[in-house]
C-alpha cells in the first residue's frame, strides 16, 4: 500500500494520524500528552490558521495556549513521540541519510515575546534557532520523519573578532551543534536489531575537522559539502590542498541536476561533470596541525556549461563512502542532492505553518509550537512524495470513496477510476497550482492547501449528510 507517512492515504484520518506521532510523548501527565494530540490533529487539518481558528471553540483555544505555555512542557518532549516513530521507520532500512541543517526563527516584528535573542547582526532581528537531523531513505529519498531538533537562543554579549583559539575552544560554539546531534541520533539506534547504515549530511556550515573526527568516532558515513581548501599530505613534499587536487582528477561520471528557483535566479538542469579521489587531510592550522591526519574521499561535482551570465554550480563533498566506481562517485551526489529536503522542511515550517507569524508571549511557547509546526512540515512532505510516485496506482487506494466522491464533485472532469497523480494534482489545482505545461510537479505548498480544502468539503458533507440524510 502506497504509504502517506506511515498511515496508508486511504485511511488517512488527523486523530489516528496525531496519535501515532504525538501519542507517546511524555510530557509529564496523561491528560497534556492527550491535549498533544488533539492540538496535533488541529493543526495538521488547518496548519496555517491562526490557533482560535485552527481549533472548534474558544475553551479548546485556551487549551492549546495552556499546553504551549505551560513551563513543565518542554520543545523535546513534544517531538520525542514523533522521533520514536521517525526511528521505528528507520529500521530494517539498508541505510538511511541523515541530512542536517541550522535555521533561523526571525520575530522581530513581535517586540513584546519574552526571552528571543539576537539572530544576525542587526541589533533590532530578534528570534532563535533551529538545527534539525531529517531522515530521508537512501533508495528513494522518502521522508521517515525528525530525528533530532535542537532550538537555542543566542547570548547578547558579541565575541569579540579578536578572541584568540585557546580562548574560543573554551566557549560553547555553534560549530559544536553538528557533532552534538549526530552524537543523539546515534544513541536512538544504541542496541537496536536491523539498525540501519547512518549516513550523515552536512552542507558547507558542518565542513568541520571536529566533526569529521565525531563522525569516525560514532561509526557514521558522511557526506559533507566542502567549503574549506584543507592542506593534505604531500607525497612531494610540497604543499599540495584539497579541493584544488580533486579538481585535478580525470573526470569519471556526469550528472544532470535538477537546480530549484530562487530569487532572480530561473530553475534549470545542470550538467555536471564528476571527479573523484582520496587524500589525507592534515588537521587545521588552528590545531598547530597537531595529531593524525584524516585520509577521506573527495568527490567535484562541477557545471560544465552554465548559462551566460550564471556562476556555474560546483559541489565539492568529504565523505566515507565509497568511489571506486561511477557509480558509487554518482551515489555520493545524489546522496548530497537530497539535502535539499531539509530546506522544504524549513519551508513549511515557517510558511506551511506560519511559525514566524505566531503571536505568542514568550520564547518556550514558539519553541514548543515549533516542535508540533516540525512534524506537521514533515507530513507535508510525506503528501508532497505521494504525488510524485512514479508507478502508477488507482486514486481509490490512496484516497477514501467519500473524498474522491467529494473531489469529482469539485472537479468534474475527474474520472472516479484515475490514477492517483491525476486525483493529487487535482488537488493541488484546488490549492493555487496552475497545471500548465511546463510547470512541473505540483509542490508541497499546492497539494497541502488543496488538501486542507478537500478536508474543509468533506466535513461539511458529513454534516449535510446527517442533518439532511
């Protein structure tokens, strides 16, 4: 059965769905993780509503503002029911990418929220953060769910530019956040039968000599884009780097990548051209080079024809994985492609859940919202996946016969017997997606807003139904 998370689409339900991820956190007494699960089956229904909106009544409202705000309810209680499951699909799995990344929760435009920090170097952007380990499948890149999040609040006082090495390596640093969660992730999996294969993802913020170390030490694959030219042990002698040695090796592989749209930027396959090699990294400068060197592989991944005018994207990936053929370089990439996830993550996040837009008093509450707004993203994605299967598999398996009798009402021209893409890109129809030619694949933000409209008709056909018979 083609899955939609873990609950087959078919029998898709908010409250069977909330109690699966929210049901076993243990947030200290029955009755608050119950209050979870409602809050969790709300929000999943109507996740960018407001909370009086997203709720029945006004005593349900002052529920969830309880729960959110209540100090013996902390972020990671709230999450650790939904990375119970995350881990539960982890296993029996060959391997699992374990994809990483840091993000910013920015409400400067709510002055009056107790206990936010300092987010980047304007004194008036006032927030906290978010470092986030997703589990994502190696074979098809689905989405198992949040292993670990970590939220923090930055300190005011600003370390000075001239703070020496010793004195920096006294201090906690933000660095340290790449190593700490794959420590956590680590130990969900201590003494667990039919464990996967970890495989650990960084973008350039974790090309971190410490956390390579970490990484050996715990046992973990990585796969880590480089931003560092790190000096390597020279069989010459002389002084020989890193990224400019795998840029010197022959070319083994070619890829097309799929490169999203950004702001000023148009969406386009890039051709990449693929080299390959192992070297021994010595340890930094700010180490006095000190202690053994590392050997890794290094993959390039560079465009070979850019478009006028666009710099050419060029990858660099640190990884333990293996190189020795094409195709095991061509995995290494497309491991790293997946990393891109994590930033849809983030994505709904702050706009499918509007976590930024939430008016709530004090710092733990937006945390605490955060935690429920993190496992709602998720399930977005797992929507987003759905519709983007390739085999083909009638609507019928996938959707309930009361939604496809209510989504062939709102969409006439649907046939009761489709497949499922043509019912999931009805939907996303429903949710603002233009379905022209050359629009690709109905995103996440589309299908979830159609969704939450296919829900909205349901209901009230229900209600039709048993007024009216």
């Amino acid at each position: 059965m083609w899955t939609y998370g873990l609950i087959p689409m078919k029998a898709f339900q908010a409250t069977a769905w909330a109690v699966l991820e929210f049901g076993r956190a243990d947030l200290g007494h029955a009755a608050r993780t119950k209050r979870a699960v409602r809050v969790g089956a709300a929000l999943v229904q109507n996740p960018s509503s407001s909370i009086p909106r997203f709720v029945e009544n006004a005593h349900q409202a002052k529920g969830v503002y309880r729960l959110l705000s209540n100090p013996q309810v902390k972020h990671n209680d709230i999450l650790s029911g939904h990375i119970d499951r995350t881990t539960e699909r982890c296993l029996g799995r060959s391997a699992v990418l374990v994809i990483q990344d840091t993000t910013t929760l920015s409400y400067t435009e709510h002055p009056s929220v107790r206990g936010l920090g300092p987010v980047n170097d304007s004194a008036r952007a006032r927030g906290f953060l978010a470092h986030t380990a997703l589990a994502v499948s190696v074979d098809d890149h689905e989405v198992l769910g949040v292993l670990d999040q970590h939220v923090w609040v930055r300190a005011e006082r600003k370390v000075t530019e001239g703070e020496s090495c010793v004195a920096r390596k006294k201090r906690r640093r933000e660095s340290e956040h790449w190593a700490a969660a794959q420590r956590r992730v680590g130990k969900l999996f201590q003494g667990v039968e039919k464990r996967p294969r970890i495989i650990a993802v960084f973008d350039r913020e974790g090309d971190i000599f410490e956390a390579f170390e970490a990484l050996d030490q715990l046992g973990h694959s990585f796969i880590i884009r480089a931003t560092h030219n790190r000096l390597v042990d020279s069989e010459g002698g002389g002084r020989e780097y890193s990224l400019d040695s795998v840029g010197q090796a022959p070319v083994v592989a070619h890829r097309a990548v799929d490169v999203p749209a950004r702001p000023g930027r148009a969406a386009r396959v890039a051709q990449m051209d693929v080299r390959a090699t192992n070297l021994a990294i010595r340890p930094p400068r700010n180490r006095g080079r000190h202690g053994d060197s590392i050997r890794l592989n290094i993959v390039a991944a560079i465009e070979s024809q850019p478009p006028e005018g666009v710099e050419p994207l060029v990858w660099y990936l640190v990884t333990r994985e293996p190189i020795e053929t094409a195709a095991d370089v061509l995995a290494v990439v497309r491991g790293y492609e997946a990393r891109w996830i994590i930033e849809e993550l983030h994505m709904g996040m702050k706009t499918g859940c509007s976590t930024e837009q939430r008016q709530l008093n004090t710092v733990q509450a937006l945390q605490n919202f955060l935690a429920f707004a993190t496992v709602v993203a998720w399930q977005m994605l797992c929507l987003r996946n759905a519709a983007r299967r390739p085999e083909p598999v009638r609507a019928d398996k996938v959707l309930t016969p009361l939604q496809m009798t209510v989504l062939c009402g709102l969409r006439p021209r649907l046939k009761a017997d489709c497949l499922a893409g043509e019912a999931l890109r009805a939907i996303a129809v429903m949710g603002g997606f233009m379905g022209r030619k050359g629009d690709g694949n109905p995103g996440w933000r589309t299908l979830w807003a159609g969704f939450e409209k296919l829900l909205m008709a349901e209901k009230g056909f229900l209600v039709a139904r048993e007024r009216f018979g």
